[in-house]
C-alpha cells in the first residue's frame, strides 16, 4: 500500500537514522519504533504513524525541560529579536550574552532585571522559544518531522479506514451486503491514498 510511496519511504528512513543517532542519549525517550524489516514491515505502521502524532503534539507544548532545562541568551537569540524589529532589546540583552540559565524562571527573572517590568509577552516568547537548549536539541534531532505533518494525518486517516474494514470482516465476515459498505470504504481510502500517494 505505501510502499511505492516516496514520501512514506522517506519517513521510515528518516526515523531509522533519527533512531540511530539518538540511540544512547539523552534524547532516546522519544526515539521511534522499531523499524520493522521487509517480510514484516506493515506490522508497525499503526506505531509509526502514532509515534509522529505523539510527537508533534510533545512538540505543540512546548515544555522541552524532559530534554533539557537550561537557556541560554546566545547569538541565534539576538538575532532572532533583530530580524523581528527589536535590535534595542537586543543590544539590552548583550549583558546576558553567553549565560546559561538553569531555567525558564531562572532566564525570566534575568531578562526582568535586564529589561525592567515592561518586557512584552511576545518579546518573551521569542527569547523563551530560542534560548531553550532542550527546544533546540529536539528540533536538531526532530525538526524532520515537521516536513511530513501533513502526510501523517493522511496516513493516519487511511490506517482508520483499514481499521475499520479489518474490524467489520473479524466481526461480521464478507457477504454481499456488505458489498456496498466496502464500496464507501474503499472510495474514502482511494480519495485519501491518492491526495498521500
């Protein structure tokens, strides 16, 4: 089904080695599944597919602490606060430059002494999000993923489908009532592989 499949095979082979870079770090707790070999390899498709979910979702909260804790006010900070319009806070923030901060709390009472009461929530973020080391060694390691987003929840929908045609045959067998339901089936599957395919 998705082995002619470009991008599917791309995403095997990009979790493959992203398993085997990580392997032994501090990062393996959000290492993929095994990657199953060819006589077995739609065995984990579920996992796989679901894995993926469970990362974009790991990565649409935001708390990276599980990775790593520590921020850093560094260059790639200061660049970011330039290229969105705020070269002022910026140049403030050069007193910080190099410093490794426990933690977020730690890094918001800095940037609070630095920069007064008035700092703005959005400038926040843009610091928070670029000076969490456990953010960027997820993004290093992960930031792959956000390239198949998309595909993911084509896949995932296409393994519901097939889920549900697996369940109906255990359950009831074929016959050829359910001719007509199969019909339906295999028309959303066909529209939905076409649009991943």
């Amino acid at each position: 089904m998705l082995e002619p499949c470009s991008t599917w095979q791309s995403f095997v082979s990009q979790c493959s080695f992203t398993k085997k870079m990580i392997i032994q770090t501090d990062l393996y707790f959000l290492a993929p599944p095994p990657i199953q070999k060819n006589n077995a390899r739609y065995m984990n498709l579920e996992q796989l597919i679901k894995w993926a979910q469970n990362m974009f979702n790991y990565q649409a909260k935001g708390d990276f602490s599980l990775i790593d804790p520590t921020h850093c006010i560094d260059q790639l900070v200061l660049s970011q606060l330039q290229i969105v319009g705020y070269s002022l806070i910026a140049d403030d923030l050069t007193k910080l430059l190099d410093k490794v901060y426990p933690d977020k709390p730690t890094l918001s009472q800095a940037l609070v002494q630095t920069l007064g009461q008035n700092i703005t929530q959005p400038i926040q973020n843009i610091i928070f999000e670029h000076a969490d080391l456990g953010h960027r060694a997820f993004l290093d390691k992960f930031g792959w993923l956000n390239n198949f987003e998309n595909v993911i929840d084509d896949y995932s929908q296409l393994m519901q489908v097939i889920g549900i045609a697996k369940s109906c045959v255990k359950k009831e067998g074929l016959n050829r009532q359910k001719h007509q339901e199969f019909k339906q089936l295999t028309d959303v599957t066909h529209s939905v592989s076409k649009s991943v395919l």
